[in-house]
C-alpha cells in the first residue's frame, strides 16, 4: 500500500511540482500562525515586499524573493509529507465503495441459514449493534464481530496480504472490517463502529494527516523554539537604537543600502531576524512528525495518534508473548528418548505410527524428525487399513491409533505425561518409574515432553518413551535483544508454561526477565507495576483479555487478526498481525524522536556562522574594524546578507530528505547515538553554513550591484 | 623587574584559588546538605535554638509548602524587608549611630532598598557619607545575610523538586531561611570577620579615625560587613571605593580571602546537590561546568589585561588603569572575574578603566546570567534551568522524551525555564534599546560611542542579574536610571525566583523515571561540554549585535 515514492525514500522533483500548488495555500495567514516561526518569516517578506516595491533595488528584491521562498520551501516540505499519505488514503477509499448491507429482519443473530429475512440499507446508516447478513461475494459493509458462522475473508483491500483469513463466531478470530470481501460461505456480523468511524475511516483521516495533533514533545519543542524566536526579535529591535546611536557617533561612515543615519534598513534587520530564527527546524518540524507516522504505515501499522509513535521512542520495558514473538508458534520435535531397554527405533516408530494423523504442526514435526532421525519412511495413513485412528481429545489429553494385526490389536498412544502414565495404569501395566526422569529432563531443558506408550492384547501396557517437543526460539532473537538491553529496554516474555520451562525459553533466547504461568491479569498487575516505578511498557495482544493491558500499556499493539475489542484498547493496529515488530515500532519511535532533536542542534548551530557573515556586513561602515569579524572573506556587505538568506532558505529543501526518512539510526547506548549525532549535526551544524554561505557568495558576487 | 612574571603569578594565584575551593567543596558542600536536610531534632543545642526561632516567628516548622505557598512567602518576606529597610534609611536621623547622618531621600531610600533585598547591592550613594553605622550593621548587613539565604532556599527547593517524588510539598521557606543564616552564613561570616580583622581590617564604634597625615575616615563595623557581603555575593562595600579602599581590604593575603569568600558557596553547592540527589556525580558535572567558564573568563581577563591594548599600558607592560598597585594585575584580574561571575559586585579595582575586551569579558559574565557559578543559590538555580535547555536540546538526539535526573522535560518545563531564560536577556536589551534612544540618557555616559555603550550595557548586565558592580564612569544617578534599573533589579531577581519555584513544583509532581542504558548521560564530560557550550552560545547569539557595538568594535579600532 506504500506509494512508490514514499517507498525508496528519496525525493522525487515531481513531488516538488505536485506539492506548489499546496506550498501556495499554506501561505494563508490563518494557516500559517499555527507555526509562529514561519508565520514570523512570512510577516517579514511581507514587510520586505513593501520596502522592496517603495524603494527598489537588486539587492532588495533579492532578499524579497528568497524569503518568499523560505516560506514556500517549509510549505513545500510540509506538503510533500502529507502527499505522501494522501496517496495510501486515495487507495484505501477505493475499499471504501458504497455497499447495501443486508440487515436482519427481526434483528435476531441466531439464524441457521442464510435464507433469512433481510431489509436493504445504505451501509453508511448502519448503527452499532445492527445484525447484518453477508454472504460469498459480498463486502463486509461495516466493522463488526462474527457472531454467527464461519468464513473466509479477503482482507487485501485493508492490509495488502492476499491470502484469505478465516472469520468465526466466538474466540479471537472473530472481527471483520468494513470493506473486507467474503469468499466463501456467510456470517452474521454484529455492527461495532458508528458510521463514519469505522476503521477504514479512522485509517484514512490517520494516513491523510487530517486528524493531526501536536505530540507532547512536539508540543515542548515550539515553545522552545518560540522562546528562541522572541529572544531574536529582542536582539534584532534593540539592535536598532543602538545602532542609531553607534552612526551618530561616527556621522562621517557613508550611508549604505545597509546602515544610513536612520539605522539599519528594514530590510536588513529582517534578514538578520529570519537567518537567527530557528527557521530550519520551524519549517521542517510537522514534516517530520507526519514522515514517521508514515514511515509506520509503510510497515504495515497503524498508529492512531502521533503521541503513541513518540511514546514508543520513550519505551523501557517491551512486554513479548512468547508465542509467534520469541518463538516459532509451534512446537517441533527434536529427540526421542527411550526408555532403558527399549530400542530407539522402535520408539520412533511408535511415535511416527500415533503421529500419522495427526496434523498439527507438532505432530507433523513428530513424522519429520523420524524419518530425519531414523530413516523411517513416512507411511501413508491409507497403507494401514486396519488401523482406528484416536484424536487428540481435552478430556483424555492422547491421540494415538489402534491398528488391528492377525487379530489381535495393537493401541499406541501419546501424550501429557500424566495422561499416558494413567493410561498404562489402567491397562494393567506397571509404568517404567525411569520415565518420570525424561520428562523432568525435558522440562527442565524448556521443552514439553510427550510420553509415547503401547498395549498389545495380552500384553500389559508398557510406557516406550519421551518425545522430546521444543520450542525454537526464532533466529537472531538473542542478538536482537541485546540491542535493545543495550538502548536500555528491558524485554520481559510472557508465556502460559509453566516457570521452569519459561525459564529455559527466556535464558535460551536472552530476554531479560519472564511471566510464566501469566493470565491476563498477571499481565495488567505487570504493566501497573513498571508503571509505577516510572517505566513506560509496550506489549502486543490480540485477544478480548488483552484488553484491559493494551489499554493500560503506554504502547498497546493489537493484531489485526485479534478482536475488535483488542483493536479499540491498543494504540496501534499491526496489519500483518507481526507480534515481532514491536521492536521496530520502537525503532521508529526513536528515530521520529532523534530526528528533530539533530535538526534543532543543527539549525541553532547555523546561527554562529551566519552572525559572522551579517554582523560585520552591517556594522564594518562604521567600525573598520569588525570587518576582521568577516572570516568568511564575502565579497560586499549585500552579498554577504544575500548569502546568508539563500544558504538559509537552500538548507530547508536540502533536509527535507532527511526530515521524511529520518536520521541514521542504529540501535545502541544513548551514550554512543549522543556522541555521534552532536558530532554530525552539532559540529557540522557550526561548520556547514561557514562553507555553505561562502560559497553562495562566490555566485551572489557575480550578480550586478552585489559586489 | 626581574623575579617572577605576571603569567607565573597569575598561574599560582588562580591554582591556589583552585585548590582552596577544592578543599572546601566537599566539607562544605556536605555540611550544607545536613543543614538544609535535616529532621527536626528536639533536644540538640541547635534544634532549641530553632524552635525558639519559629516560636517567635509563629511558623509550625513541620508545615511543608506547595512552591506557589513557598513563593508567596518569598516574596512577602521580600516585600517586607524592602518597606523595613526603606523606613530605616528615611529616619536615620532620629537614631543613634548615624554619623551624623540625615535620613536619604526617597529615591535614594527606594533604590538602595530594592537593591539590597534583590541580593545586587547596586550603590547609589557613598557608604561613607551617607550610611551611619547603625544602618550599616543592622540594616545593610542583615539583608546580606537574608537576601543570600533566599538565593540559596530557592536553589534547594529546586533541587528538592528533582529529588522528591510525587508530591507537591517542597519545603517550608521559614525554616530554610532561618537554618541557613543561623547554621551557614552566621558561622562562616563570624570566622571570617574575625580572621580579616587579624588582617587589618576595621572593626570599631567610632565614628572618625585619624591616620597620621591628618586626615579623617569614617570607621565602623567594616569586618563584619566585609565577611558577608562577599561570602552572600552581596558585593554593597562599607566605603564607596570597595574591596579597594584599604580599611576594607589591606592586603594581598586578605584580598585572597575575599575572592575565596565570594566563590566557596556557590563553589560548594553542587555538592549539596549531588547529595540531595543521591548521586554525587551529577554535582561534580555541575561544579565543573562552572569551573570551566570560571577559568577561561578568569584566564581571558588576566590575559587582556596584561596585554593591554594602547601606548600607556604598552609602556608599562601591563593595563594598570584603575587598578591598585598593591594587588597589581593577577589579583585584580582574579576578583574581577570571579566578582562578576558570582554575581556578587564588590571590586577592587574600577572596570570601567579595563581594556576593552577585558571590560568585555566582565560584562560577558555578566551576560551569562550568573551561573558560573553565579550568586549564592542563584547560579546554581541558574545553572540548572540551563542544563534543563541543553537536555532537552541534545536528549531528543538519543531518541527519548528528554529526562533530566529522571524527571521527564515536557511542555511545562520547558516553558517555565525558556521563561527564565527569557527574563534577564529581555530586561537588558529592552533597557539599554530604551534608555540610548533617550537622548538626555547619553550624558549619563562619560565616554561617547563604543566606550559609552559599554557603560550602559554594563549598568543594566549588572542590575538585570542582581551583580551591583559598576563601570565606574557611569552616571547612573538619575531619574530615568534609578527607576529604569531599580526595575530591572526588582524584574530580575524575583521573576526567575518564581519561575524556577514553579519548575520544582512541576518537577517534584513526577514519579522519576529510573535510568537505563537509554537514558541520555548527565554526569559525563560530554554533558559538561554541552551545556558549556549551550551556555555561551546562546548568550552569544543573544548580545552578540550589542556586544559588537561596544567592547569588540572599541577593542578592534
């Protein structure tokens, strides 16, 4: 869904033509004075137009131009941002066609078949809590649970995966969003969303910009920077009698376009003022806010609200399920362990024989590691006529087969220790008291161990062996979390299993800490306590009990499989229902953050230079001697101040690719991102201007009436 | 001349007066943290003492205040000392003690009043002819002692809003107050006083003294006066000339004490911090930050001057102008800059008569807003407001909501210390813009153009940061300027004071956020360097048009 530009990051030319026209409309004054420095800009060019038009000159007009375009070039930057974003709304409205919900009659969800009474109504006049039927080849007309029936949906419109999801009535699996597609048979959905704010909307206001509020760090920084603003203003105004009074002292310095008996001209003193402001960061500030909202979408997530992105950047402690997070989401068999005085490979055959139906992906790891392990050819179910193949049931906890030989039958079955050890119990079999140490070994080591056993008739039942089930935690998972230990985020995993297999997971994988045996509850008092002691948690969840802790958690990430009470608690959606991104959520979060930070420093550190280049512009007519002050060597007083007005309009388009896509950043001590970015844009925020102005002046100086 | 040069005197001077301050910087800094900590003990000689004080005063001592209660006694207590010492200077003449000495008109009473409570002792008028010796001791002397005590309760309060813990009880003003005059200036002043009597200061009840060549000058109880006028960063002298008049300061030795005098608190109090704080660490960042922009001001004007700029100090080898020939230019250089670095304004030598970038390096310190280390409280408050700024500046750069010792920097912070950092900068140049477009102002100067300007500049540097020293040519005696520099001493001392009480409310509601390996580092060289450098800089960017206007265009002719 990302646009194509947006997408390699780096800034097109067409982007600029595109985003003239809105560069224009910003220069509204109403618009304009919610961004104090550029509106003072603007009041400036102003200004300067009318000296420019009473008293024309080169000099004057040049400086007119260019802080038009000062102005125009934040608008611009601004308006490529929201261009972007603009682009990934126009394709999500095209989910957004006008559909006819099929709403129930009697209003009474508990149908058995789609062939009930149903009244036509516009989808927009849907009301929460209406009951409407959608069948195959049907859109979904508004957000909503699943509370009858089964389906498969294709979410693409939404999420951009193709592949179709299945939705049912009750469990977390149940939510549907308006403007989603079903394939394959029909659903009673309950309607959750009031018109017009139904997740598609929502998406589209968020991704358009439209809804955007000021984060609180955003919030500090204007007023910093407004501080900053009304400090520059003071020196630039005081300037002035001071300055009158500095001329009447030396009467006999000529009077210049720059400095005459009524003091500095007005059109110098205003370019004094716009180069002091921190134009740089005033212009480039909602640029970068809505860039990394867009830089989120571009990966799939929804944040709604800029607080929650920047809150990720503040985040101390990351709450991770275990499942589909640290691990891969199923279990897969890595050993067999025999029980003395059984042979391995008839355990493995065992355990392939009560495995074959089984298609769970554990099962199925049971048949791969036997053949892997012991060259066992996987057998066709349909090979083994006789066999009466035994599900996995709650009550019993076993699956297995009977397989009907010569007459006699044959019983294997596997499963929970307890289980099976009851089951050779009651077949009269007298339990290997050996077999209590494997599955205390497994368990210890963090894996689940299934206990395979057999019963031939006239045999006593006899327990075989442990199936060794692990859970592999995914690649890289320990590098990854070492990053994060060393930015400071502590990673706590969550997990039902119980504290010893917990254990093993966590130290295998390297989180700093674990909840085992967790409830929903044990979560929330988690999040109260990090809380408490001042830590900002972020978690993920897609269940109705992850709700009351994604709400709670500073970052709440709601899968976008999960429930639409899960999706209402959090402060984010992940669309590819990725638990994993979370750390990149973070990622981003900091880099929003880091971002304007290093162009604050950068644009506050121009200003050093930029007094070199004005200062001694102004005043060497009167004090020879300040012209030592112009290390810079600019050729005239007017191109020294033309110069230092275009480097300072040039400097916003030329950062506007790293406002959108943000600074560098590498995960690592604040110490060592510190030391790097004062470097880059503290030093070379002193440095680069000194550069920048003096090579503008070089061309400025050519132009007639300059030099 | 032979023997030992200027820069090896230099060089042993400021390093003995490093060492001295680094000697003391622990003890002292401790002692401090136990005065203003401490639980209310009952049987000690010290806690009787105190609870007769609040008895007196009607004040229950465990009654903490909210920061707008602690301000409201602040200022209360402010308004009543400069009523009191109003009345005081108007009756004069009815009371014992007066030299002779008529009651001071209204302007004047008004002026000195606001000037003494403000903790700036901006002199209008010659102690020695005007002030009898009542007055001095019991008038002048005693907002010595309080006026330093509030710069030094507000400091702590802001520590405290760090240190505390979700709550919106800071304090009560009554007991800082009467701890920290009875338990650290009292006692420090006291040795003090009596140790420059031993070297040759006055110290007597006569009115009139005569020396051998017949002449006749006032005496008094200048020892008493001197100790905490330097020790509060008062800096209001007993005689008009100051630290240099000999009664005051006869000799290099006591001259030494002085300077060491007006550094040692605010020197000290970043250990205070520290260790309210719990981490030590944090307080030596501080202190050294200080310690850095002390060294290059105290280096810079040492080094001007020696050079000296102009036929005459050419000459001689060094710009002697103004200065007594008996403390010559390292110690005059040394209180110089550690007297405008503190916010203090006691001299013993005239810094109108220094060169011009030596002049503009006092009037740069100045400028700096008194932080390093600034007045007594004050410069550490300062310091701190400014450490706020540069964690925030620099602390998004490592991808987090700024934190400073764990209390996060939002809008409200940022508000109140962008306020304070607005307020001395806005006094300065809006009076120095107002006053040099008056031109009936321009005879108040005594040199014209670059030289002038830097006298203006420096009476309002000096009254907006509550400093009181003077480039001595300056007229400041009139109408316009009393009024005009009265209120920047009034604005400039008492805004910051409730901004920053403020800032402690708003940062002592939060619950501390504990670091982490994320957490930008506050206690390394790194941090030192920055807010070092925020410092500078953006006092720089703010006076820089001025400044080039007067001290560096009359230093570059």
């Amino acid at each position: 869904m990302a646009s194509p530009t947006a997408r390699n990051g780096l800034l097109d030319p067409k982007q600029w033509v595109k985003s003239t026209p809105a560069a224009f409309r910003k220069l509204d004054p109403r618009v304009m004075w919610r961004n104090p420095v550029m509106f003072i800009v603007e009041i400036g060019a102003a200004f300067t137009t009318v000296l420019a038009a009473v008293d024309p000159s080169v000099f004057a007009w040049t400086i007119t131009v260019w802080l038009w375009l000062t102005v125009l070039f934040a608008n611009a930057a601004e308006a490529i941002a929201e261009g972007r974003g603009k682009a990934q709304a126009d394709s999500l409205r095209k989910a957004k066609t006008d559909t006819v919900a099929r709403k129930l009659a009697d209003q009474d969800p508990r149908i058995e078949s789609p062939r009930a009474a149903t009244i036509e109504v516009p989808a927009p006049e849907l009301k929460r809590g209406d009951y409407v039927l959608v069948e195959a080849g049907q859109t979904i007309p508004g957000d909503g649970d699943v509370v009858t029936g089964i389906a498969s949906v294709d979410e693409s419109a939404i999420t951009g995966e193709s592949a179709p999801v299945i939705r049912e009535s009750g469990g977390d699996r149940c939510a549907v969003m308006g403007g989603t597609k079903v394939l394959s048979d029909w659903i009673v959905v309950e309607i959750t969303a009031e018109p017009g704010k139904s997740f598609l909307d929502r998406m589209i206001a968020l991704v358009e910009g439209s809804e955007r509020r000021k984060t609180p760090n955003e919030i500090a920084l204007n007023i910093l920077l407004a501080a900053m603003t009304i400090i520059f203003v003071l020196a630039v105004v005081t300037m002035q009698p001071v300055a009158i009074f500095s001329k009447d002292y030396m009467a006999a310095a000529p009077n210049t376009a720059v400095l005459n008996q009524d003091g500095v001209t007005g059109i110098v003193l205003i370019s004094l003022l716009v180069c002091l402001i921190p134009t740089t960061i005033g212009a480039l500030l909602s640029a970068i806010g809505i860039a990394g909202m867009d830089r989120l979408v571009q990966r799939n997530v929804l944040a709604m609200s800029g607080r929650a992105v920047e809150a990720a950047g503040d985040v101390d402690t990351l709450l991770l399920d275990k499942t589909g997070t640290v691990t891969y989401g199923n279990r897969r068999a890595s050993a067999f362990l025999a029980v003395p005085g059984i042979a391995g490979s008839h355990l493995a055959d065992a355990a392939q024989l009560s495995s074959l139906a089984d298609e769970t992906p554990e099962g199925r790891s049971i048949v791969v590691y036997a053949k892997e392990g012991y060259g066992l050819r996987e057998r066709d179910t349909g090979e083994l006529a006789h066999a009466e193949w035994i599900e996995f049931a709650a009550q019993t906890r076993m699956s297995g087969v009977d397989l009907a030989e010569h007459g006699s039958v044959h019983r294997i079955r596997k499963g929970a220790a307890a289980a099976v050890i009851e089951w050779v119990k009651t077949q009269d079999g007298d339990p290997d008291p050996r077999v209590d140490e494997l599955v205390d070994q497994v368990s210890r080591e963090g894996g689940t161990p299934l206990v395979v056993a057999e019963h031939r008739d006239g045999e006593s039942a006899r327990v075989l062996g442990v199936i060794y089930l692990k859970d592999v935690v995914k690649d890289g998972m320990a590098e990854r979390f070492s990053r994060l230990r060393a930015m400071g985020i502590r990673t706590v995993m969550v997990t039902g299993d119980n504290p010893r297999t917990a254990k093993a997971i966590a130290a295998e994988a390297g989180v700093d800490d674990f909840l085992a045996e967790a409830k929903p509850e044990d979560k929330m008092a988690l999040i109260k306590r990090e809380q408490e002691s001042g830590r900002m948690v972020a978690m993920t969840g897609d269940g109705t009990n992850d709700a009351p802790a994604l709400a709670a958690a500073d970052v709440g990430v709601a899968m976008n499989t999960g429930t639409s009470a899960a999706k209402e608690a959090g402060n984010m959606v992940d669309l590819d229902s990725d638990p994993t991104k979370l750390i990149e959520i973070v990622a981003i979060g900091k880099q929003l953050l880091m971002t304007r930070g290093a162009l604050t420093t950068f644009s506050i550190a121009n200003d050093i230079a930029k007094y070199f280049a004005i200062i001694p512009a102004i005043f060497a007519v009167i004090y020879p001697g300040l012209d030592a002050l112009n290390i810079m060597r600019l050729a005239s007083p007017e191109s020294a101040i033309v110069s230092a007005v275009v480097f300072n309009a040039i400097i916003i388009i030329a950062l506007v690719p790293l406002a959108l896509k943000g600074v560098a950043y590498k995960p690592g001590s604040a110490s060592s991102l510190l030391r790097r970015n004062l470097l880059v844009y503290g030093l070379g925020g002193i440095i680069t201007p000194f550069i920048g102005i003096k090579l503008i002046d070089l061309v400025v100086a050519l132009i007639p009436g300059m030099a | 001349m032979g023997g030992i040069t200027i820069d090896a005197t230099g060089a042993l001077l400021v390093a003995a007066m490093v060492a001295a301050l680094a000697l003391s910087y622990k003890p002292l800094g401790d002692y401090m943290y136990r005065v203003v900590t401490r639980e209310h003990h009952g049987t000690s000689f010290s806690g009787r003492v105190e609870r007769g004080v609040y008895r007196a005063i009607g004040v229950r001592p465990s009654a903490e205040q909210h920061w707008s209660g602690y301000a409201r006694s602040v200022l209360a207590f402010s308004a009543v000392s400069i009523v009191v010492l109003y009345l005081f200077q108007r009756v004069q003449g009815r009371l014992p003690l007066d030299n002779g000495f008529a009651g001071l008109e209204p302007g004047l009473a008004w002026n000195t009043a606001v000037s003494f409570t403000t903790n700036t002792n901006w002199q209008a008028y010659s102690g020695e002819s005007a002030m009898g010796i009542l007055i001095q001791a019991s008038g002048l002397a005693v907002q010595n002692f309080v006026s330093a005590a509030v710069g030094i309760a507000v400091a702590v309060v802001l520590v405290r809003g760090f240190a505390r813990k979700a709550t919106d009880k800071l304090g009560n003003f009554w007991v800082d107050l009467t701890r920290i005059v009875l338990w650290i200036l009292l006692p420090i002043s006291f040795v003090a006083a009596i140790v420059l009597v031993a070297g040759g200061v006055v110290q007597n009840l006569t009115d009139f003294t005569t020396t051998a060549n017949d002449q006749t000058i006032t005496g008094g109880l200048v020892a008493s006066q001197e100790a905490i006028k330097n020790l509060g960063t008062n800096g209001g002298g007993y005689y008009n000339a100051n630290a240099a008049h000999p009664f005051e300061n006869p000799t290099t030795w006591t001259n030494f004490l002085i300077v060491y005098l007006l550094l040692v608190i605010p020197f000290s109090l970043p250990r205070t911090f520290g260790r309210i704080v719990r981490d030590n660490r944090q307080g030596f960042a501080i202190v050294s930050v200080m310690g850095v922009i002390a060294l290059i001001s105290t280096a810079l004007v040492i080094g001007f001057e020696k050079i000296g700029a102009g036929t005459v100090p050419q000459a001689v080898g060094a710009a002697m102008e103004g200065k007594e020939v008996r403390f010559g230019i390292p110690d005059s250089g040394l209180f110089a800059a550690a007297t405008t670095l503190t916010s203090t304004g006691s001299v013993n030598s005239f810094h109108d008569s220094y060169t011009s970038f030596g002049g503009g390096v006092l009037l740069l310190n100045m400028m700096l807003g008194e932080v390093a280390p600034g007045g007594v409280g004050a410069g550490l408050y300062g310091l701190l407001v400014l450490a706020v700024i540069t964690v925030f500046i620099a602390g998004l750069m490592v991808g987090r909501t700024p934190e400073y010792l764990g209390k996060k920097i939002g809008a409200r912070e940022i508000k109140l210390a962008s306020l304070y950092f607005l307020v001395t900068p806005a006094l300065l140049l809006v009076g120095v813009a107002a006053s040099i477009a008056v031109p009936s102002n321009l005879h108040a100067m005594q040199e014209a153009g670059p030289h002038g300007l830097s006298e203006m500049l420096y009476a309002f540097a000096s009254a907006s940061n509550n400093n009181g020293s003077a480039f001595a040519g300056f007229g400041a005696n009139t109408p316009w300027f009393n009024t005009a520099l009265g209120l920047c001493m009034m604005f400039g001392r008492f805004l910051p004071i409730i901004l920053v009480l403020a800032l402690a409310g708003s940062l002592a509601k939060q619950t501390p956020v504990p670091a982490t390996a994320g957490t930008f580092p506050t206690h390394k060289p790194l941090f030192v360097g920055m807010v070092v450098g925020v410092t500078i800089v953006l006092v720089a960017l703010t006076f820089l048009p001025v400044l080039a206007l007067g001290p560096v265009a009359e230093g570059l002719q």
